[in-house]
C-alpha cells in the first residue's frame, strides 16, 4: 500500500468517525467546518450568471487559510497547482478535493510551454499529474499554462483544455486586498474567470470580501468544470470565459 494511499485512508476513518459523532448527537449545534462538498454541483451555467475563483502557483502556507476562507462562505474554487509544490502539503490537497473544490495544473515547475520541447511539456504536464495523484488521487482535468503562454503547436501536447482568465486581478504585484477586490468587481462578467494567486497574504485577505459582493450582485460561485460543463470543452483548446453568447438569463 502506498504511503498517499495509507493517508488518505487514514482521512478517510477520520472523517467516518467525525460524521459518526455528528450524527450520533444531533442534538447539539453542528460547530464542525463543513466536510461536505461546498457547491451545487448541478448548477447551469448556461441557466444562471456564474463566476469561477482560480488559485494559482500554490499549495504554499497559505492556502489552508484560503480553503477555510471558502469553506466559511461556503464558495468553491478552483487551484492551480504546481506539481513541485504539491509533495510538500500533501493533506492540503486531499483537504481541496473534499471540501469540493477541483484541482487544475499549473504544470510542475512553472515554466513557459512555448519555450519548451515537446519532451520537456509532456514532462510538465505528466509529474505535475502524477503529484496531484499521488497526494490526492485524482487527475487535473485543466492546465493553466504558466504566464498564460500557449500556441497552437504547444497546446495540442496538453491532455485537457488550457484554462486562462478574463479578470486578472494583479495580485501578486499590488499586493492590496481592496484593490483586489475592486478590480474584480470593475471587471467581472457573467461566465468569467477570476485570477488570484494563494502564494500571497493578501490575495487570502482578499477571499472573503471578494466573494460576499460578487454573490452580492447576484453571481453564483462554480469551479472551472462546473462553469464550462454544459458547453464544448476539448483537450488542448483554450478558454478564457464562459462564452454566454447564447441562451437565456445572462446578468446576475
Ligand atoms: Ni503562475
């Protein structure tokens, strides 16, 4: 048996002990953090004006503050991991997935696809998979290429479809929770993705104020599947947003 896997059945005993005791005393107030998955998963996209949080660069010390952030909301999100981060917060991961958020690759070691060989993206797409599911035991169904680089001949290496953003918030060089929060509401549409990086304090700072005043003007908060599931998502095509072009009931 695999070490990951003597974790995560570990988890898996601890977490059936938890809810055995919740339910055992259902009389007393249910104090637990949410173990369960945060979101609908069976909201339409299509039908209501949906917003997707995207994390990048991380696990890093701060991104247990994030998950408990979102799980106070009760909002998901979506992590870009990076595959050479991922064996240090192994528990960090299993934590995303069962708390109902999903988990993207940001690729191992950050680097630029466009400059790479075909050897060297396939390496980057395959240990930064092989990490997550060996600290999760699941596989990321997006890849967000680093700086956002991609071309046509690099993105058909890439199993799942390159995920980019609409809103980038520009986090990582203001390093302002207002500012944070007021980019994202000037720029925020219905089916739009939202850039933030849980490598830095302040992007966390940010989660909670960020998240009542988009549900504030009416969007619902998806993961990234969640916000494309009722459309065409191909392997090595790119998005950047929800294309709402079509279909009913389009602003919050
Ligand atoms: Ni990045």
């Amino acid at each position: 048996m695999s070490r990951a896997l003597s974790r995560t059945l570990a988890l898996a005993a601890t977490t059936a002990t938890i809810l055995a005791l919740v339910v055992g005393c259902s009389s007393q107030p249910e104090t637990q953090m949410s173990i369960e998955p945060v979101t609908d998963k069976s909201t339409d996209c299509q039908q209501v004006a949906c917003v997707a949080l995207t994390f990048d660069d991380g696990p890093s010390q701060y991104t247990d503050e994030v998950l408990d952030k979102l799980a106070q909301a009760q909002a998901p999100g979506t992590f870009f991991v990076l595959g050479k981060n991922v064996s240090k917060y192994p528990e960090t991961l299993q934590r995303m997935v069962s708390e109902g958020h999903q988990i993207g690759s940001h690729g191992f070691a950050h680097k630029d696809i466009t400059t790479l060989t075909r050897e060297e993206i396939e390496h980057e797409v395959q240990w930064s998979a092989e990490a997550i599911q060996e600290a999760a035991g699941v596989n990321p169904t997006v890849f967000r290429p680093p700086y956002g680089a991609h071309g046509a001949v690099y993105n058909r290496l890439i199993p799942t479809p390159l995920l980019l953003w609409d809103v980038d918030t520009l986090d990582w060089s203001h390093h302002d929770p207002a500012q944070t929060v007021e980019i994202a509401l000037d720029e925020v549409q219905t089916g739009s993705v939202i850039l933030l990086h849980d490598i830095h304090e302040s992007s966390v700072a940010a989660v909670p104020e960020l998240i009542q005043k988009l549900r504030d003007q009416g969007y619902v908060l998806v993961t990234v599947d969640e916000l494309f599931a009722h459309t065409d998502f191909t392997a090595g095509a790119v998005y950047t947003k929800l294309d709402t072009s079509a279909g009913a009931n389009r602003t919050p």
